[in-house]
C-alpha cells in the first residue's frame, strides 16, 4: 500500500529532525522538478542538499540524487520525483 501525503511529511520532518524554524536556507539551482525542463534557481533548506534526503515541493516528494557544490555560483542540485499528490 502507497504512503499517503500525511505520512510523507511526517516520515520528512520526524525522521529526519528538520526543524522549520532553525533552517537555512540556500539558493540552489533545481534540477529535475516535474514539468520543468530547465534548472529552476529557489531557496531551499540547507539539509536538503544531501545526496538521499527527501522533500516535498508544489505537491510532488522529491529525492536528491546529486549535489554539486564546487565551482558554481549557486549549488547544483539533481533530483528524482519520489511521488506526485493529487491536489484535494
């Protein structure tokens, strides 16, 4: 059986330790965000940019596959979606 959105951003925020109100946040450069087919520059917490850490972004849970930090203006992050939400 699929997880639902609740269980989603409970597995997100309690497994992972975020803490909304004491991220960082960083500009990066997304790739990979659904229905974009270029990069998209936004400002994300910074503990998304590990390889494997998961977030939810406009209904669609994502999963990071590549961070690159070295030699960009902007860090570079490649993302696979994980799973799209219906909107309710």
């Amino acid at each position: 059986m699929g997880k639902t959105k609740e269980d989603t951003q409970k597995q997100q925020t309690l497994g992972s330790g975020l803490n909304q109100e004491t991220e960082e946040n960083i500009r990066v450069n997304l790739h990979g965000l659904s229905g974009e087919p270029e990069a998209v520059q936004v400002d994300i917490p910074s503990e998304n940019l590990v390889e494997g850490s998961q977030f939810i972004y406009n209904n669609v849970a994502y999963q990071v596959t590549r961070t690159i930090l070295e030699d960009v203006e902007h860090p570079l992050v490649y993302l696979m979606v994980l799973d799209i939400f219906a909107d309710s």
